[in-house]
C-alpha cells in the first residue's frame, strides 16, 4: 500500500485510540440518561461530570463555566446570541474580515435582521490594529467576537489585549479558540476578560458533533434552544454522552501533550517551512512569521493553482488543504488571504499544511520530497509561467 501522509488536522484530526476507548463503553453497556435517576443514568452523569472537571482543568476555568454543545459552530453562534438577547438594546456586533464561516457568515446573516456589524481590517501578516478595534466599540456594541488563532494561517491574535481593550469598553468579549486547544495554552483564570469560549472536539483528536461553550461566572446567559434542564438549563437536549466522555479524555490528553506540540511538532513545521522556502522559487508564507500556532503553515506558489497542487499531492499519499475553493466552476481566493492583501498570483496558488502529534518526520521528508517537483510540473504547463518564461 502507499504510505500516507496526513497534513490537514486543521481541518479535523485523528480520534486518539484512548480517547475511543473511554467512549465505547458508554455506547453500549452504559447506555443510561445521565438525567434519570436510577443506576443505569447514574453512572453515565458521573462520568459526565469527570469530563466537565477535565475540559476545566485544561482550561483552567470551573466545572460550572463548561457547557457540553454539538460542535464549534453551535458555540460561536450561541454566544452571539446570548449576548444579543441579554442586551437587546445594543444592536452591534465587532468581528474581523478573518473569522471562520461559523461567525462571519451568522453575522452577515444578523446584518440581514438590522444589526449593525464592523469587520475589522488585518494587515499583511493577518493581524490586528487595535486602535482601529478601540475606535469601533460604542455604547451599542453588544459583543466583541474575535478569534483566538486563525484556522487557515494558525495567526494567533493578542487577545489578553484585545480582552481589555473590550473590557475598558464596556462590551462582552467571546473568543472562537477552536483552533487554539491543544497546541497553545489556555489560561482563562488569566484571561479573565473572556466571556465566553468556543471550543470543537474534533480539532484535539475527539470525535466529531461535540463541541464546548465557556461561559465566565456571572456572565448574562440566555439560550439558543428551549428545553429541559441539562446543561444547567444552558443548553437542553439529552446529551451526547459517549461523545462528551470522549472530548474530556481528549482535553487531557491535549494537556499532556501540550509540550509536544509546543516544540516537536513546531520544529518539524518549522523545518517543513525552511526546506520549502529553499526550495521552491517564488514562494512566500503567510501570516505572522512567529505568532502563530506551532503546527500550522499556510505557504503560496506563484503561477499555480490551490486545487491543482491538492489533486497532485493527494495522488502522492499526501493530504493537506487549500485556501482558495472550488465554486460553480470558478476559483475563488481565501476570505483571510484576501483580507490580508495577498496578490492575486500567490493567492490562488495557496496551501495549507497542518500537523499534529501523530505526525513523524518521515512525513516531513515525504512532503520535502514530493511537493518541489509539483509545483515545478504545474508551473511548466501553467499558461501565467510560460508568460514568465518566455519573451514576448
């Protein structure tokens, strides 16, 4: 068989076989309603409690603050809402032109209703003018969302700073941190200006359709659905029990590694990086050069496409993302590469290599070796390279 080589975990990653282990048990011999009270449901909220107590330690917030959702997405968009519903007065919204669909697209739709929203600007290295923020909040701001890391440049924002900024202001602040947990710390003991937290399983190595919603102690809450009383009455629905059990072994198992990707994991991206640099003609990385997250690069080729590239390397064993999509026939730049200025030509020639712990240097070596020659091959049969090439 051809070996394989994973490099999308951005996009979800590898359920950890410990974490699957936990959460069998609870799909057939435990299979109570956490909510009754007999035996059966008894020892099934037990362990639902151990999974709360052990998202918080990773977060190092209380068990009362971690409310157990379907996924990043619903957590983002019950946020928003709360934070609209607490306050219906305060009809604007600040996020930046970088979010990930769950926030951008809820809040263009939110624009649609007769909200008010500003999406900040970023500049070429995909960050943040903080004045420009301070200058947008206003007495009608009702919140504040602004990712922790980005999902396609791994760009991680200033959000103890941003936090204050929001704080100073008079608004409440909510973090998309999907792509934070697991590879940078989170403290929010020590980020005590965030109101609420968006988190997905399946972005730390836990199943997917199980997500996480912090929600800071004190912090007006109203939600997004209407039921019974789980979740503290936060957010009703039986739960997904086998699933929750899984994404609280996954938190501390992305706590305990927490060092491995913080140096490991970053020196294979770090060399992967290099080695492309040197390589490759005309390429360029995008986004900050040391602040982002330490698994991530999102690097462009001039004179090629995205999708090209992806096609060629999946032929090769070799899984990874681009930043430009495929729609309706016509290739459209990333919403992020766009927003941060990256010229056309490098745009649409993007990709995204994303690692985990599970990833070895033979991966490395396997994307050194087989990456350079594509790119050479589609530069040769790319109409904008013959034009580079040849004398007009």
């Amino acid at each position: 068989m051809k070996r394989t080589v994973y490099a999308d975990n951005n996009a979800t990653t590898k359920v950890d076989e410990r974490v699957v282990e936990e959460m069998l048990p609870y799909l057939s011999e435990y299979y109570g309603n956490p909510s009754s009270m007999h035996l059966f449901g008894g020892q099934v909220e037990k362990k639902l409690a151990e999974a709360r107590e052990r998202v918080a330690t990773m977060l190092n917030a209380e068990p009362t603050e971690i409310v157990f959702t379907s996924c990043g997405t619903e957590s983002d968009n019950m946020a928003i809402h709360s934070a609209l519903m607490s306050a219906p007065e305060k009809r604007h919204i600040i996020t930046t032109k970088v979010e990930h669909p769950a926030i951008l697209n809820y809040c263009k739709h939110l624009s649609k209703r007769g909200y008010g929203v500003t999406f900040l600007s970023v500049d070429r290295q995909g960050m943040l003018d903080l004045n420009e923020l301070y200058d947008s909040i206003g007495d009608e701001t009702a919140i504040v969302s602004i990712m922790y890391a980005n999902n396609e440049t791994g760009v991680i924002f200033p959000i103890d700073e941003i936090g204050k900024i929001v704080k100073e202001k008079g608004s409440v602040f909510h973090t998309d941190a999907v792509q934070a947990a697991g590879k940078i710390p989170l403290d929010l003991q020590k980020s005590d200006t965030i109101d609420f937290l968006a988190l997905s399983g399946h972005k730390f190595h836990a199943p997917k359709g199980v997500g996480i919603l912090y929600v800071r102690r004190g912090t007006k809450f109203r939600p997004l659905l209407i039921g019974g009383h789980q979740e503290r009455g936060r957010r009703p629905g039986t739960e997904n029990t086998a699933s929750i059990i899984a994404i609280g072994k996954a938190a501390e198992l992305a706590q305990a590694s927490l060092h491995d990707e913080l140096t490991r994991v970053k020196a294979m991206r770090d060399r992967l990086e290099q080695e492309l640099l040197a390589r490759i003609p005309d390429s360029v990385v995008n986004g900050h050069p040391t602040l982002r997250t330490p698994n991530t690069l999102n690097i462009s080729f001039k004179y090629v496409e995205g999708e090209a590239i992806l096609l060629m390397l999946s032929e090769q064993g070799i899984a990874a993302s681009s930043g430009s999509a495929c729609t309706s026939g016509s290739l459209e730049p990333s919403h992020v590469l766009r927003a941060m200025g990256v010229p056309f030509t490098y745009s649409h020639g993007s990709l995204r290599l994303s690692l985990s712990r599970f990833n070895t240097e033979a991966d490395i070596d396997d994307i050194i070796e087989k990456l350079p020659p594509i790119i050479q091959r589609l530069r040769e049969i790319s109409p904008f390279g013959r034009e580079k090439e040849e004398p007009k």
